[in-house]
C-alpha cells in the first residue's frame, strides 16, 4: 500500500466501503493496529479521486443513525480537498460501479455529479419518471391508482 501511493502519488482513485468510526480516535475498527480513520485519511492526502461506494459510505446509513455510538461518519464529512464521488445503495448497483471507475479511466476526470455527489449520468432520473406506470399517474393528478 505505502509502495504504490508513493508511486502514483496524486494519480491513484481510492475506492471506499462503508462508514468510519470516528469515537474515541476511531478505535471501533482497527486494521494491523492502525484506525481506519488514520488509514483513511493518510490513503485520500495524495488521491486522485475518492469513490465512496454504497449508502453507508456516501451518507453514513443506519449505523450513523442516532445513538451512534461508534460515531460512524460517511467519507465526505471526513476529507476535504480531494473529489469525492458518491455511489449510494445497499448494494450499489453494479453497473453504476463500473460506469464511475471507466468514467475515471477513459477520461481522466471525474464525472459530473449531482447536489449529493453522486454520478449524474445514473442518478439524473428516479425510477418513477421511467415508469410504465407513469402516464396513469399523471392522468389522475397524483392520485394514487398503481395497485401495491
């Protein structure tokens, strides 16, 4: 790890998974004897891009839910200064995953977001606006007539 961010210092995209603990110095998850949180944080100093994959990562989900004991954080409220593109869902969706990382590669910058970060070209509609449904719904006003 130390190797390659040295190598490719300020070229390197750093993918992150999941929210990090922040109580108590981040001791809520240690790796080898470090934080996560110093891991993190040492890892994002020199990278090109950060893609926080899944709802925890991008919005902290429900372990940054009150009480929050852990003080799980998502990453965007951790680093500042570098590009940090937001890939929600539990799961995200695979193809969503690789569209950002070739994005990344192909043209050597991020893509656009949105006002919460995340890719626009996957996240510019909601599933209702490509509905089948959706003619029937604006036909009655909103009324709700999609049988669940």
């Amino acid at each position: 790890l130390q190797a390659t961010m040295e190598k490719y210092k300020g070229e390197y995209l750093m993918l992150v998974e999941g929210s990090v603990p922040t109580e108590e110095d981040g001791i809520y998850c240690c790796i080898a004897g470090r934080t996560a949180l110093d891991i993190m944080k040492e890892a994002a100093a020199n990278a090109k891009a950060i893609v926080a994959w899944g709802s925890c990562a991008s919005n902290g989900c429900i372990q940054a839910a009150n009480p929050n004991p852990t003080g799980a954080t998502p990453i965007h409220k951790l680093i500042s200064g570098t590009p940090i593109i937001n890939v929600p869902g539990c799961p995200p969706i695979a193809e969503v995953m690789a569209g950002t990382i070739v994005h990344l590669l192909a043209f050597d910058r991020i893509p656009q977001l949105d006002g919460l970060g995340r890719p626009q070209a996957f996240y510019s509609r909601r599933v209702h606006d490509t509905c089948y449904r959706r003619p029937n719904y604006d036909s009655t006003n909103g009324k709700r007539i999609c049988p669940s």
